[in-house]
C-alpha cells in the first residue's frame, strides 16, 4: 500500500547483489523479504551475476530461485521485480519511486568504492545513490578481507554520507551448526537495520531459542 510523500512506509525494498562472495546471503534475504510480505525490488552488477552463477548455479538473476518459488511461478506475482543492471531508466534509479531502503548484499569493495565516489554508472550504484540523496537506508553488506585504508576510507566516506556499512560477519555465540543458521545471521542483521521486524534468529538477552530453520521453504 505504498503512500504519498517522503520517508513513509511502502513496503518495498530494493536488493542490489554485487560481485562479492555470498549469494547466499542474497538468497537469504530476498526469501526472508518475500516471507515477510515484502515487494522486492532485484538487481545484480555483471560481477554479481556472475557470483550468482558460480556460487549458487544461478543463470542470470533468476527472482524464481532467490526467492524460493516454485518452478513456473512468476516473481512479480509474488512482489518480486528484476531490474537489469544496464537499465538506468528503471524505476529504482529515480527519486521519485518510493521504498523503504535498500541493502546491497553482497557488496563489494568496487560497489563500495563506486558509492562512495558518488558514481552512479550502473543501475546498482545509481539506485545506492538515490537512496543517499534521498536519504533512505542503505545498507552495505561488504565482503572482503583484510581491508586496504582505501577501503576503510571508502566506509568512512559513505557513512558520513548516511549509509551503514554492516561487513558480513557472523557472530558465532548462538552456536550455528549450519552454513544456512550463518547465513541467517547476516541476514536477520540486515533485516534489524533496515528496521523491518523479523524472527529469523535469536536474540541475546531473549532466552535460548534456536535460530528458526528456513528448511521450510520451497527449495529448487
Ligand atoms: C568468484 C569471485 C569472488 C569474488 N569475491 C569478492 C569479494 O568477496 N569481495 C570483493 O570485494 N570482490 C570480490 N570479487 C571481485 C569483484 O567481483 C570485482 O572487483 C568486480 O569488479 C566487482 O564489480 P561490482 O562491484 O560491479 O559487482 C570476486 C570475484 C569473483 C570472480
């Protein structure tokens, strides 16, 4: 039920994948969204389709597999749009279409780099910077290790301009023993600053449960 005017709620956020390791983390938070009821609004640098290919088998941005539907049913009736990444026209590189943030995940230190320059040469890095001129939440969900100062300077730069830079970093004191409760923890991070309610994983202070098993969900 998207409303007139800045800063209301939408429901929609926009999820932009770059070249970096963990296109699961996308995975994660694309089904999360969807499960939540959220539209989701899709899009990949080159690099990060080719992530998506190398490290989930993915051919292009396939919404379907991300978002965990079943084979044959359509993304957008499920509130799941793609948005090609050389398509500057697209809704999401304007001001003027409305969400409620964006998390680039995963973002690398080109992406990174790229936003903090201000550049907006690709329909990932132009929908970042709207969002910074907008002043929306971005949220960059950086991969990469050890950190050069270009980098450490490139964060500075894009958290003084609004963005929070959150490194996919998992804390490891909930005592996950799978890569899919890993992942859930980065995602359910993501989800907290992008201030969207969730029950994904545990939280310190509030008993003992078990982060919930997305097993659940149809998996192609
Ligand atoms: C398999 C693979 C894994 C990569 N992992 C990372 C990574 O974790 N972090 C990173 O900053 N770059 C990583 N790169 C390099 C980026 O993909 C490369 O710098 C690219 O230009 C990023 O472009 P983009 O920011 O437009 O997506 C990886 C490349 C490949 C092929």
């Amino acid at each position: 039920m998207p409303r007139e005017g800045p800063g209301v709620t939408t429901s929609r956020i926009v999820v932009g994948i770059s070249g970096a390791s963990g296109a699961l983390y996308a995975r994660g938070l694309v089904r999360a969204l969807v499960g939540l009821g959220r539209e989701v609004h899709l899009t990949a640098s080159a690099p990060g389709l080719r992530l998506l290919h190398d490290e989930l088998g993915m051919e292009g941005l396939d919404a379907g597999a991300l978002a965990g539907l079943p084979e044959g049913a359509d993304p957008r009736d499920h509130g799941v749009f793609v948005h090609p990444w050389r398509d500057i026209g697209a809704s999401i590189a304007s001001g003027s279409f409305l969400h409620d943030g964006m998390a680039v995940i995963p973002c690398s230190g080109n992406t990174l780099g790229a936003i903090a320059a201000g550049l907006g040469e690709n329909l990932l890095t132009r929908a970042a910077q709207v969002c910074l001129k907008e002043r929306r939440p971005l949220v960059l969900v950086h991969r990469e290790s050890p950190l050069t100062l270009i980098d450490i300077e490139n964060m500075r730069r894009v958290t003084e301009a609004g963005a929070i830079v959150a490194p996919a970093n998992p804390g490891l004191y909930f005592l996950p023993t799978t890569v899919e409760e890993i992942v859930d923890f980065v995602v359910a991070k993501t989800l907290d600053l992008l201030r969207i309610e969730h029950d994904l994983a545990p939280r310190w202070g509030e008993g003992t449960v078990r982060i919930r098993s997305r097993r659940g969900s149809p998996e192609r």
